[in-house]
C-alpha cells in the first residue's frame, strides 16, 4: 500500500459519535486497500485508552472495539502524552510517579508525543484526517 492515512480523534468517546465514526472510515479504508499508520488519540478522546471504562452493556466498548480494529490491520493506538495525563490516564511509570501502584492505560494503546505525529505527517504518502 503506497498511500496511508494518519486519523486524528479529538472528541470525547461518550459525548459525541466521532470514534465509531472513524472506525467505519477505517473499515471503508481497509476495503479499499488504503492503509492506516496510526489513529492518534486527543484531548478528551483520550479517556477511551482507560482500561476502567465500563460503560454500559448496551453501549460499545470502545477500547476493545479499537483493539480488535488495531489488531486485524496492523495499525498503532496512539494516545497524546500531556492529554492523557492531564486527564487521568497513565501508564505504569506515570502512574507509581505520581503514588499509584497501577496505570490505567489500557494494554493496546500507546502513550506517545505530538511530535511523533507531526513527524508521522512529515511523509508525502500520508493523507491525514481528523474527528472531533
């Protein structure tokens, strides 16, 4: 695949339809044999990397809909550093930093920079999208 997206999720994983959104855009890409880099996760749409989310059964579950999504297409789950720390969601390492004894990031994501994102779409074969 010559041409890759790079999907940009700013929106808040229980307030708005933009992470289900993006998966059927993904779902759409693959079809078509366009490949995705990565989906970059930021400011409120961070909270759907903690491995508590427990909404309700009648809801989907977000982060393990990313992870079965993330897995059958090889792409990376990327959440924003300073996003996800300012809301809560920390890595093992952050977390016993800050007096926990467990992170809550969820296993699949990853918490990373922007300026891996930028450099990301640095590439001229990267098309970049964003949902908010």
């Amino acid at each position: 695949m010559s041409q890759e997206f790079i999907i940009l999720i700013s929106a808040s994983p229980a307030k708005t339809q933009a992470h289900l959104t993006a998966m059927r855009f993904i779902q759409e890409l693959v079809q078509q044999n366009v490949g995705v880099r990565s989906v970059f996760f930021y400011q409120e749409a961070v909270l759907v990397a903690s491995r508590f989310n427990s909404p309700p059964s009648d809801e989907p579950q977000l982060n393990h809909e990313w992870t079965k999504l993330s897995e059958a297409h090889g792409f990376e789950l990327q959440t924003c550093v300073a996003a996800s720390y300012r809301r809560g969601v920390l890595d093992k390492e952050q977390a016993i930093k800050q007096g926990f004894e467990i992170g809550n990031l969820h296993k699949s994501f990853k918490i990373t920079g922007l300026g891996q994102l930028a450099a990301a779409m640095s590439d001229i074969n990267i098309k970049f999208i964003h949902f908010k």
